[in-house]
C-alpha cells in the first residue's frame, strides 16, 4: 500500500475537489480561503468526518468512501491541524490507510505539522505536511494558468509569423521565376522555328517528294542504283521505281547526250 508505483498521478486542473476534514477545524477555514485565491470558480465538496478521538479513524474511512460514491471530485484532500502525536493517531489506523489506499480518486494528505508523518501519508498520492501546503498542491493558481495561456498565444503567433515568412519567401521566388517566362518562351518559339524549317529541308530532300515531282529511280536487278547510262547494256533488265509504283524494264538502246537517238 506504501509502493511509489501505486501512486496515482494528480489531474492538472481539477474543477471539483474534496476535502474530508472537520467542518469545525481551522484546517477546512484554511483549506477553503487558499482554494478561492488561487482557483475562483472550483467547486469544493466537504464531506466532513471526526478527525481525533475513538471514533475518528472509522469516520474518516466513511467519508473518504463517500466521495468515492459521489464520483464528482478529481481529487481529494485529506486535512486536519497539527497537534500532539496522540491526537494524530487515528491516520495511522489500518481502516484509514485502507481507504485511502482502494480509493480510485487520487489523495493529498495534508496531516498536522512539517514535522508529522502518519501511514496515511505514506499511502496518500502526494503528501503536502499542512492542509494549507494540501490546497496549494490541489489546484494551480488562476494567475498561472493566464500566464500559460498568453505563453502560448506567443508561441503560436511566433509559429504563424514564421510560416508567414516561408509562405511569403516561396511566392516572392515562384514570381521570379514567372518573370523569366516570357524569356523562355521566346527561346522556345525560335527553337520551334529552327524545328519547322528543318523539317521543310527534310521533305524538300525526301527521295519520296523527288519521285512525286516526276522523277523515278533506276535500280539493277540487285537493288543497286544506276548513276550513269554508261553502266548499262542492251538488253539488261532494270527496275524503275516511280513515286505511285514500279516497272521492269529490258534496255534495248543506250543513248549519249552527243547521239541523237535511232528512228525505229
């Protein structure tokens, strides 16, 4: 029940507390006015118990059992003032340790002085040695809480302004390179000129266009082209190829520019 790996971490910001003490002890005085100061707003649930005598450990065990019923309190406070080590001793009884140890709310034990210790503090969650120290370990004080808050309006307005600075530097580089377009362009064009008047110089070369103008080619039986008609002989068989076809030919009559050809 004592093992620091049982103890149950306490909420941040509660909105509901308990506090099981006597309703007539200067400890639940003190517990209230530090609640007020430091949270305004909090919701505080007395559930009263006897905190000295012979009936007071089995009270104390009852009222930590009836908050734990009531469900609303995130956390509780168990308080009373300082005084003899006789009048403490009922924190030290089984029932009370037992309670504080089963119950599923976490608890402060703020019990007597800073030189008191009970098993009750051993068990408690977190132990505060006043219940005043008790309230303090309870809630934050409102004026930390702003402070946190205006902390991170800070932060996330320096994270804006910075993802602004980005935003803004990569626009400014995106228009600069918007600017350089009309440039490319204009070299894109000529290199689209240079590619049209390349591909006119193909099709005026283009031995297909040359046999659609009128001319043919000559090819030897072998597929061989004939350049000169002195290559030639009567009665050789040529191939003619036109632009719309083909036709074999057998050569009857080699004719020379000076020989004017034979009347038959």
């Amino acid at each position: 029940m004592f093992h620091p790996q049982r103890k149950r971490p306490l909420p941040p910001h509660p909105q509901t507390v308990a506090v099981v003490t006597a309703p007539q002890g200067a400890a639940w005085g003190d517990i209230q006015r530090t609640l007020t100061q430091r949270y305004p707003g909090l919701r505080v649930l007395l559930s009263p118990a006897t905190v000295q005598g012979r009936q007071a450990a089995g009270s104390i065990a009852s009222a930590i059992a009836r908050v734990q019923r009531d469900g609303r309190a995130e956390v509780v406070i168990l308080a009373r003032g300082g005084g003899a080590s006789e009048d403490l001793e009922c924190f030290n009884d089984e029932r009370v340790v037992r309670a504080i140890a089963t119950c599923t709310i976490p608890i402060i034990a703020g019990i007597g002085h800073q030189r008191d210790e009970t098993l009750a503090d051993l068990a408690a969650d977190a132990v505060a040695h006043t219940p005043t120290a008790a309230a303090q370990m309870a809630v934050p004080t409102l004026a930390s809480l702003y402070q946190q808050h205006r902390d991170r309006v800070a932060a996330l307005q320096t994270a804006v302004e910075r993802r602004f600075l980005y935003i803004r530097s990569h626009l400014e580089r995106l228009r600069q390179r918007l600017e350089k377009l009309p440039q490319t362009s204009v070299s894109l064009q000529r290199a689209n000129q240079k590619c049209q008047m390349l591909r006119q110089q193909l099709a005026a070369i283009d031995p297909h266009a040359v046999l659609q103008r009128g001319y043919a080619v000559v090819r030897l039986p072998d597929g061989a082209i004939v350049r000169q008609a002195n290559t030639i002989t009567p009665g050789q068989k040529l191939l003619i190829r036109f632009g719309d076809g083909q036709a074999k030919v057998i050569v009857t009559e080699i004719i020379t520019p000076s020989q004017p050809p034979t009347s038959k």
